[in-house]
C-alpha cells in the first residue's frame, strides 16, 4: 500500500447507479493515458469488474508475497483484484458471514502485490452494509486520498448519497466530488439531469461531471470490451476524459496539499 500514490474510493447509496462502471472506465482512462493503476473490486454484493473488462475466466494466483493482480494486457498498465477471482462457480452468490466478509477484506486490501502504483481505485459495496463500513475502515488506515460519490440524477439516489456524505463526514473520509452517472439520454429529455450536480452545491462539494446515458457503454461492459478503443470520438468519451482530469487535478493538490500542511485537501460542509 505504500507504493501506491494515490488510493480513490468509488461510493454509491445503492447499487445499479453505475459505480462499478464508473470505477472501471476511470481506471481504464487512467491507464490508458499511461498511468499505472489498480482496480481493486471489493464489491461483495454483486463483483463486476471482471465482466466488465473481459476477464471473469481468469483467476486469481497468491504467491509467497500476497495475491498477483490480473493484468488487462501485456503493458501491465491496469492490474485487476476481484472478488470474482475466488468464486470457482461464476454464478455463486457471496454467502460468506460477517467474520470470513471481513478477513477477506482485509487481505484484499493488505495481501496485493501491487508494485508501484499511481492510482488504486476501489470499486466498493454500496450503500451502509456491513461490508461497506468494513471496507471504508480498512482502507481509511491506508490515508486515502478520498472518496468518489456515484448519485443518478433521481431523487431516490440522490438521498441515498446524502446518507452517503453523512457516512463519510463521520468517519473523516475526505469526499473528493460527485458524479451524477446515467444523466440525461442524448436523444430525448425523458431522463432526469442536474441532481448530482444541485446536491454537490448544497453540500459546497466539488461537482466532478456527469455521464449520459449510453446504451454503448452498456454493450462494452456486458462483452468485456474496451469503450476507448472502440469509440474514441464518442461524447461519453469526453465526460469519461473530464472526469478523469477532475481527479487528477485533485489528486496533484493533495499531493502538494499534504507536503505543505496538515488540512484536509477537500472541504467537507459542516
Ligand atoms: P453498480 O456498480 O452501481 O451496481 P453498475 O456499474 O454495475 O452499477 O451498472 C449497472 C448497469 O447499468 C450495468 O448494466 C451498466 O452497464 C449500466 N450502466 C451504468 N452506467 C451507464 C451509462 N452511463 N450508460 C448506460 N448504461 C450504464
């Protein structure tokens, strides 16, 4: 964990909002730009990642120093740990009970052998489970840089994430900004828009962008293929681009935030 830069949390009030996709297509934004990153799936309630990036046949090997990541290519750029790496059936529900949850937390975050990172970014269970606050709690002993709110534009999710903040706030885990996801369709005004970002102003956090509707996305999560390669002039490709650069923006304050002072590097209200 010590060689890893930057460590980013991908929060949402509940499932089906698309943190699983938004964590993933950051992570592979970031990669593909050349950044090394790590994409840690610890979503116990439903693991997708594996799906998303074409990898759910392979499996996950532990060496004398701690799990081996599965790389996307042979750059090495995007390494992958998964819960879905474990599971020998693929359509087996994650029974485990709250003991066993939470010791395979634990060495999902302390047992990866990562190398030299620039980002890790965590695909995290949703909303306040048990194994969400497990998560939270470890990798807070880890000093992340913070967390990422994943909201849809609709009012049921967008209370959701205000619980979300609250959580956060309490357990002192900076909030990084809001992604409102699945906002707006591009052909016709039928889906809600500007939620996420009304919330981000009432709650003075940073507004990191939003993402469409984009039933393309949704083909290349469910065939496991790569949206940059395949749409490259896409409009979603853009947003994708804008939030990435949100965050690293964020991520090269915090840097210089925290080698000047002790403050957090993003304000949280009240
Ligand atoms: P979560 O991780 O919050 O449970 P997922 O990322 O698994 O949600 O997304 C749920 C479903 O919605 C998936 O089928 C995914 O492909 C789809 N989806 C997510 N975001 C978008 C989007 N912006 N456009 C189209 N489909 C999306």
């Amino acid at each position: 964990m010590d060689r890893i830069q930057h460590k980013i949390l991908v929060l949402s009030g509940k499932g089906g909002v698309g943190k699983s996709t938004i964590a993933t297509n950051l992570a592979m934004y970031l990669a593909h730009i050349g950044k090394r990153v790590g994409l840690l799936d610890v979503d116990l309630c439903g693991p997708s990642v594996p799906k998303m990036l074409g990898l759910d046949s392979k499996e996950v090997h532990k060496s004398s120093a701690g799990w081996i990541p599965v790389y996307t290519d042979s750059t090495q750029k995007l390494g992958v740990i998964s819960i879905q790496f474990l599971l020998g059936d693929r359509d087996a529900p994650v029974i485990w009970r709250g003991p066993k949850k939470n010791s395979m937390i634990k060495q999902f975050i302390q047992d990866v052998c990562w190398g030299d990172l620039d980002y890790l970014i965590v695909d995290t269970p949703p909303g306040t489970s048990d194994e969400h606050i497990s998560v939270t709690e470890e990798l807070l002993k880890y000093n992340p840089d913070g967390a990422v709110l994943v909201t849809t534009p609709q009012g049921v999710s967008i209370s959701d994430v205000r619980k979300e903040i609250s959580f956060c706030q309490k357990i002192g885990l900076p909030i990084i900004g809001i992604v409102e996801n699945m906002s707006g369709y591009e052909c016709t005004n039928i889906f809600s828009s500007e939620g996420g970002r009304l919330l981000a102003e009432q709650c003075s956090l940073p507004f990191l962008g939003k993402l469409p509707i984009d039933p393309l996305l949704t083909t290349c999560s469910e065939k496991g293929m790569n949206y940059f390669v395949e749409y490259p002039n896409s409009s979603t490709l853009v947003a994708l681009k804008q939030l990435a650069e949100g965050l690293e923006s964020h991520a090269t304050s915090s840097t210089t935030t925290s080698t000047t002072t002790t403050q957090p590097a993003i304000a949280t209200s009240d």
